[in-house]
C-alpha cells in the first residue's frame, strides 16, 4: 500500500490517480487519497470497480463483527455518495487512453494523455 499521507504524498499530490480493486489495500488507498484531495484540491481520486454494485467493499456498517473495518466501510461509502471518490465501472474487457507509462521503485504508473488544447 502506498504511503499517500506520508513519504509518498508529493508522488500523488494534484495527479489524477485510479486504484483498481475492492479489496482493504484498495479502500485505505481510496480513503488515503480522498484525504489527500481535502488538502490538494486539483488532485482527482478514481475507483475502478468490475461490476456495478461496489456495496461489498463497504462492509456490514454498524452491523459489521470487526467495528473498526465497519466504520472505515462507512466512512468509504460517504466518500463514494458525496463524490470525493469518483467510481468508474467496466466489465471483463476495458480499455483505458493511457498517455504514457512510468515505473517507480517496481511500481507502474499509467498516466493520461495531454489534454488537447482547443
């Protein structure tokens, strides 16, 4: 998991960045970046979900055996309802428009292409 708020903040700070996944690395990511965006507004927070129903990834809420994974469960689904994290659905096969890539310490980043000026 990166270090958003942390030693990697500079590296995401202001970017637009898209976490693929449902799974606790993807959601603390997510929330990191979304936090991230509080401070840095230009910074634009993409979850990129197979499927259309994310509500598995937001636990059992108050309901949930673990309490604090039902409260980071809904502390992630207000992100998604107020639109601080953006949801992005595909099925089996997606493409994506991917400007160029950069790898970092193992890790590969695909960024978006230039924006045509008009």
């Amino acid at each position: 998991m990166p270090d958003v708020s942390g030693n990697d903040r500079e590296r995401y700070k202001g970017k637009t960045v898209a976490v693929l996944g449902a799974g606790h690395s993807a959601i603390g990511t997510l929330t990191d970046l979304a936090r991230l965006r509080d401070e840095a507004p230009t910074t634009e927070v993409i979850w990129l979900l197979r499927g259309t129903d994310p509500s598995k990834a937001f636990g059992g809420g108050a309901n949930d055996k673990l309490v604090a994974r039902g409260e980071l469960g809904a502390v992630f689904a207000g992100l998604v309802a107020n639109g601080r994290i953006k949801v992005e659905w595909f099925r089996r096969h997606a493409r994506f428009r991917v400007g160029r890539t950069v790898t970092h310490r193992g890790r590969v980043s695909l960024l978006r292409p230039p924006r045509r000026r008009r």
